[in-house]
C-alpha cells in the first residue's frame, strides 16, 4: 500500500502519520515493534512495565528489534514520582524517540527531551491545558475528544481539533473514534498531522488485552460504551456490560485492578468488525484512506 504523511510523521520518519496509542495495562513491547515495522508509531505506558526494571528491559529488547521510532507515556499525576524518576531516565538512556505525557506539567521532560533531541508530544482534553503544554515547547498537542478510548474528553471532534489548531502554533494530533481510513482522512481535513488511535488497537493480534475482551470490542457499537467517573473517579469511557451494577470510585492499585475487569473502550468500537494483525490494520487503514481521497477526486 502506498505510504502517505504529514510534515510531523516526516519529522518522525514514519511511513503513515498514525500513532498506536499508548493503553493501560494491554499495550506491549511487541506491540511497539509491530507498529515500527508496519510503518506507524507504537507507543505504550512506562507502567506497563512492571518495574523500572522490566521497563529497561523493554527498551533494551525495543532497541535491539528495530531502528524505527517508537514511544513511552508518562501519566505524570497519576504516577508514583520515584518510579516517573527512574523511568523518565531511562527513556533518556535509552533515547526514546517519543514521549508522551499526560496530567501533569511536561517542563521538565520537554527540557530533559529537548538535549538529545527527543520528541514530546502533550495529551489534553481542553484549551487552557494545551496552552501551557505549548508554553511549556512540547512538540505535538493531542486533543483527546469526546467518545474516545480511556480518559476522553467532552468536545466533538469536528470542533476541537479546528479549535486547537486555530488556536495554537504547535502541531495538533487528532484523538478519539478514529479506527479507519475515512476517519483518518476526515482527522487531516480537520488540521490535524498525526491520527492517534487506542480502540482500534485493542483488536490486535498483539495486543496483550484478554481474547474476551478483543471480543467485546468487535462486538459492540458506540450504544454499548459508557462515559463515566464511577471506575476511577476520572471520566473515561468503558464498555457497558463489563460495569458492574454497584461501583464506587477507586484509586491507586485499587483503580489499576478495576481496569483489568472493567474494559475501557471509545464509540469507534462501531466501525471495528474482526480482530487482525497490526501490520492487516495498517494495510486496511492505508486501503481506506486512499479510497477516500479517490472518492472525493482528490
Ligand atoms: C484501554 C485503554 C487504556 C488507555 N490508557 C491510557 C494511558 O495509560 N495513558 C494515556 O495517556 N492514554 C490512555 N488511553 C487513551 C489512548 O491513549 C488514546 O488517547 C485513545 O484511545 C484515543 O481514542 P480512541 O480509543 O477512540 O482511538 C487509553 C485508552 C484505552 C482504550
């Protein structure tokens, strides 16, 4: 399939300009390594290791594996900040080409990325977040928007994403229901330069979630996934039927075991329909993508 790109995904030296974005518990090392070589940008949670020491293991083993970008997510306010220490210096060790943080301020990471010429990009569900991410010189602003995967925000695509590039300088990468090529297109004509996707890569052979649970995404329509803070105490959208009736909020290793249990999940389930490898997604992706542009005669 032909490639395509963006000025950011050049910058990155990606073949298509798609991000697999980093998920909570079930993004892997082999997942980062089928992205790389399908030509897209795998990323994963510096906590899906379970210590820094895995962590270091992970990125020996990446660094081995394959020359090509892949990246590491801080949730830096959700962290235990001795373990965001050693991890955030690992990735510095290791010179991960990307990092990607979340809640919290990205000062000192961008300051620390910025020496050896590393790429930080910042995720952000509203404007005055995504100012002080730019203030703060990050290289790329998610906007995460309504119905997507995890924590997701409360704006509809259609006016964040033009919002965000209207209002900032910095280049925007388009998060939420984007699990096809039309949508990556549509996420291009919007301004964005990078589309950045979590549920599509849960039904990914390499995907480390539960076969059940890849299942239920392929199973599902967006009338199956709820927007909720009872899991955690943080709004993030989950599938339905995995919610049990009486739930109250829980933080910490609490929280972390509920997101074992309860699957997380955005409204892009819908256009989902068969579990298949990361390198038959990104050729899928790459087939509808150009099929779209063809559509529109462009
Ligand atoms: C199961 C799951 C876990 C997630 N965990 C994280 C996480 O640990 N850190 C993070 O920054 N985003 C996390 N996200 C959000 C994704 O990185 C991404 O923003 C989102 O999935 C994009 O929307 P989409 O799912 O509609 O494609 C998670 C999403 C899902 C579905």
């Amino acid at each position: 399939m032909s490639s395509f790109s963006t000025p950011l995904s050049r910058r990155l030296g990606l073949r298509y300009p798609i991000v697999a974005a980093p998920m909570f518990l079930i993004s892997s090392k082999e997942m980062l390594l089928a992205c790389a070589e399908a030509g897209i940008l795998g990323c994963m949670p510096s906590i899906n290791a379970r210590t820094s020491e895995a962590l270091k293991s992970d990125l020996q083993w990446l660094r081995s594996k394959t020359e090509k970008p892949f990246g590491i997510n801080f949730t830096i306010g959700l962290s235990d900040p001795e373990r965001l220490k050693i991890d955030v210096a690992l990735c510095m060790e290791y010179k991960v080409p990307v990092l990607i943080t979340s809640y919290g301020d990205p000062t000192p990471i961008v300051k620390a990325a910025h020496t050896q010429d590393m790429t930080v990009f910042h995720d952000v569900i509203n404007l005055r977040h995504a100012k002080k991410a730019e203030a703060a010189g990050v290289d790329g602003i998610i906007g995460v928007s309504q119905g997507a995967g995890g924590h997701a925000g409360q704006v509809n695509p259609y006016v964040f994403i033009p919002y965000l590039k209207a209002q900032l300088k910095t280049p925007i990468i388009a998060a939420g229901c984007i699990s096809g090529g039309e949508q990556v297109a549509a996420a291009f004509c919007l301004g964005a330069e990078l589309a950045y996707m979590g549920t599509r890569f849960i039904a990914a052979t390499e995907c480390a979630a539960s076969d059940g649970y890849k299942q239920c995404v392929v199973d599902s329509s967006h009338d199956d996934v709820v927007y909720t803070n009872q899991v955690s105490g943080i709004h993030a959208n989950f599938l339905k039927k995995t919610i049990p009736d009486e739930t109250s909020p829980t933080r910490g290793e609490e929280s972390a075991k509920r997101w074992k249990d309860i699957w997380s999940a955005g409204q892009g389930v819908t256009q989902i329909t068969a579990v298949k490898s990361i390198e038959q997604i990104v050729d899928d992706i790459a087939r509808e993508y150009h099929d779209t542009l063809k559509r529109l005669g462009i």
